[in-house]
C-alpha cells in the first residue's frame, strides 16, 4: 500500500511525507527523494556532476587514442581529410547542450552535422567546394538541412559567408553559436582544390595562417561569449624542416582572444588510409633524412572568455 501511495504522488510530480513508523519505510522515502535530486549542469553541457562517475566515456587527458574509425550510425569515410567522428562526439558531449548549434567552418564531407543530428544537437556547416555541398546535403533530409544541419557553400573567411551564417542562426532562433569547430587544411598537406579562397592552395605558408586567422576571427565574433572552439589539426614537414601549423595556429587563435584550455595529442596511426601502403618507403626517408613520421595531430581546446588577471 505504502509502494503504490509513493508512486501516487510521483506521478503527480509531488513527495508526500506519509506517517510512515516502521525503518523499511524510511527508507523507502530516502530512495525516492535521491530520484528526484535535481542534476548539477554547467551552462555548457548536459553533464550531470552529480553522477560524474558515469560518463567514463568522456575524455578528460590530453592523449586520445580510438581502436577504430566509427562507421556506423551516418558515418563512413568518403573523404579524404574527413576526421574520425569520435572527435565530434566527444566535443559534443562535452562542450554543448541538446539543441545547442555548433558551427563548423570546414564542413567536407559533414562529419560534424551527422554526429550533431545523432546526439540531439544541431549545425550549421561552411564549405567551399560546390560539390561537397550537394553530395553532403544528400546525407539528411530536406526538413533535417531546416531545420537540425544547415549547410552553406562559401569562403568561411569572408563577410558574405558571417552575414549568411548570422541569417541562419537566426532563422534557427540563436544570434550565436555555441560551439565553433575548425578542422581546416594541414596548409597544402591535401590540397582540396585550386579556388583562390582554399586554404590547402595558399602560395605560402604565411598565407596560410592568414587566412586561417580569417575564417577563426569570423568564428569568434559568432560564438556565444563563454562557450568552446575546438581546432583540429596536424603539423607539417617541408624543404628538410619542421613547420608547426599547430603552434602557429594556436597563437593566431589567442591573438583573437581565445583562451587555451587544453592541448590534446590525437594518435593518428590506423585512422589514415593512404600511409599504411606507404610505410616502408616512409621509413626509409625518415631513416635518411632525420626526420620522424607523424602519428599524431592535435585537437585544440579554446574559450571565448575574458582572462582572469594572473598574480605576478
Ligand atoms: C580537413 S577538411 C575538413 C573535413 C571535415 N572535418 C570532415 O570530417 O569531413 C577541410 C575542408 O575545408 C574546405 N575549405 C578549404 N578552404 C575553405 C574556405 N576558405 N572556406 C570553407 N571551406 C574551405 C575544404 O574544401 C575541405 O573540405
């Protein structure tokens, strides 16, 4: 009698005290009052600190390693360049709440949207090439590109392109976005396409980071204040040298006022394709020009915030 009393009044979203003597019954009411607990939540995300334990599956270290390309659940590799979408879901689960917008400024073969669509949240993606657009518009359907991925062919360092995304988000009903994520060209690295405006075809390198600092400082000024961007991306090795696209991009992101919250090293061995029919020949160059073979890439964790002044 006393069970079906309790659940009574869960029902009706109330706890009542029952005069209830005996010790199974005050604990009975403990239990209930724990399921009614309300969750800890940041403004960022839907993780609940009161049961921190549960979320083992979010990474909090700086070495992420994944036994295997996700291929289920929207994903493939049709892209060369495309990035593994367990790095979308873990920016995702970690830096935005269900129904937030993440805005994603390199956009390929969509990666981002599919997982923003899988976890409940929502995109807008900015790509250059026409056809990547068409062919990754076919992955949704046409109320899911309105309403939950919406995708616009443009120069991500552009004017246009922030005036049409700001129309977007509005049409969403959000002036900002937030989450930012960039997962540009490794400089020429692959070269995507011969547009003036492609990052992967810049004449130098320095071109490259200017660029680069374009399409971030659109980013910055559609981010929500307070919220994540996140940058993906690998090094180089060019005329017998080590080029640190990286670190390079990294200051360019904080000479915008981002602030570094976290520098992560992603293995990258058995995600690539190419490499792997390659090795041997790579050894041997590495073997002869003292150089090492790249297994890693970075993902770079950012915060639009104001810093808190440092003691000296
Ligand atoms: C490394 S790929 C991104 C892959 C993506 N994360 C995915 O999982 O498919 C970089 C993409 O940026 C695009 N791109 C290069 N310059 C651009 C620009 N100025 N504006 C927008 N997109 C650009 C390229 O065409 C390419 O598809």
């Amino acid at each position: 009698m006393a069970y079906l009393f309790i659940l009574l009044s869960l029902q009706l979203g109330k706890i009542l005290i029952m005069p209830i003597s005996s010790k199974s019954a005050k604990k009975q009411k403990t239990a209930k009052l724990e399921v009614v607990k309300a969750p800890k939540t940041k403004p960022y995300n839907d993780i609940d600190l009161n049961n921190w334990k549960l979320y083992e599956n979010i990474k909090t270290g700086t070495w992420w390693e994944f036994s295997a390309r996700e291929k289920k659940n929207g994903h493939s590799y049709d892209y060369h360049g495309n990035y593994i979408p367990q790095i979308a879901t873990q920016l995702l689960e970690r830096y935005t709440k269900k129904g937030d917008i993440v805005l994603d400024l390199f956009f390929g073969s969509g990666t981002t949207g599919i997982e923003a669509k899988n976890l409940e949240r929502r995109c807008i993606g900015v790509e250059l090439k026409q056809e990547m657009v068409d062919y990754v518009s076919e992955k949704f359907t046409p109320k899911e590109l309105v309403v939950d991925v919406n995708i616009i062919q443009g120069d991500s360092a552009s004017a246009e392109t922030k005036e049409k995304i700001k129309a977007r988000l509005d049409i969403m009903g959000k002036k900002e976005a937030q989450l930012l994520i960039l997962h540009p060209p490794y400089d020429d690295i692959i070269k995507f396409s011969d547009k003036k405006e492609d990052l992967s075809n810049c004449a130098t390198t320095e071109e490259f980071y200017d660029l680069f600092k374009k399409v971030a400082k659109n980013g910055y000024d559609l981010l929500e204040q307070n919220r994540f961007a996140a940058l993906i991306i690998g090094d180089k090795y060019a005329n017998s040298r080590y080029i640190s696209l990286g670190f390079e991009c990294q200051r360019r992101m904080e000479e915008l006022g981002f602030v570094t919250k976290a520098v992560i090293v992603k293995n990258i061995t058995g995600n690539e394709k190419a490499k792997g029919k390659t090795a041997n020949l790579w050894r041997y160059r590495a073997l002869s020009g003292g150089f090492n073979i790249f297994e890693h890439e970075y993902i770079m964790i950012f915060q639009k915030t104001k810093l808190k002044k440092v003691k000296k």
